[in-house]
C-alpha cells in the first residue's frame, strides 16, 4: 500500500520540488503570475526541508509563510507593468502602454492633445481637471481606442 507520509520523510526534497515542478507548470499554462511564488516556496523550502531538518508540519507553515510574503513583496516592489490583469492581452500594442510615462508634445486644449509615449506620439484625453503643458510629464492611465488617457505623472 502507498503511504504519502513515509515518501515525504524518505524524500523531502522531491516532494517539495514536484510541487514546485507542478505549480510552476499550472503557472506556464495560466500565465496569471500568480503561482509563480508558490512555485518558488515550494522549492525554497525543498532545500530547507533537506539543509533545516524540517519535519513535515514546519515545512508547510514555512511554505505558506513564504507564499504569503512573496506576494507581498511582488505586489509591493515590482513594476506594474509586470503585474498584468488576468484579461490582459500582450498582444494589444496600444492596452499595454496604460502605467507607461511620457511627455506632452504640445499645450492640451478642451482636455485634448498629444503625447510622447514609448517611442511614439498618440492623441491623448487628460483626466478630469487636469491642465498639461508641452514638456509636462505624464503617466496613461487609460485607453479608449488609439486614443490614450493620460494625468500629470
């Protein structure tokens, strides 16, 4: 009979790592970033189970210890733009600019105007109150066709 229990103990760092291996899989096809810090817990704590000693109960609450502060700090300190929507489509050359910086080519009229943005000029609709410059930095905050939103950055 196949008993999980005495697998984990002869070999933890195996199953750890094939946790990782299939939470890491489930990543590639999904692609929702999401369990890309599970994955990588998972085989942090294959290492510790093998170099710490950790018995099966620490090695879960280290697992769930270090998912739970990976997502944390991805959230925190990556760049939005790697931190996609789950509906965001790659392949939407103008959606993918929304959080790019970018400087206004000449004075916005009636909340109207262009901007320089990744390498191209496009016409831009500034926020509600927002008053723009030529030279003025700003940030997209949103897309309505070819035409972008922008606000002060």
């Amino acid at each position: 009979m196949f008993d999980p229990m005495s697998l984990y103990l002869a070999h933890p760092f195996w199953v750890w790592i094939a946790l990782a291996a299939v939470l890491l899989a489930i990543e590639v096809m999904t692609g929702s970033g999401w369990l890309l810090w599970p994955a990588a817990s998972a085989a942090i704590v294959g290492v510790l189970a093998v170099y710490a000693g950790l018995d099966p109960g620490q090695a879960v609450l280290v697992f769930a210890l270090l998912t739970i502060s990976l997502v944390l700090l991805a959230r925190r300190y990556l760049p939005k733009s790697l931190l996609r929507h789950a509906n965001a489509d790659i392949n939407d050359n103008v959606a993918r600019l929304v959080g790019h910086q970018g400087r206004v080519v000449a004075d916005f009229r009636d909340r109207s105007g262009r901007v320089f943005v990744d390498g191209k000029e496009w016409p831009a609709e500034a926020d509600e109150g927002a008053a723009l410059i030529a030279g003025s930095r700003v940030e997209v905050t949103g897309v309505t066709g070819a035409r972008l939103r922008v606000r002060p950055a």
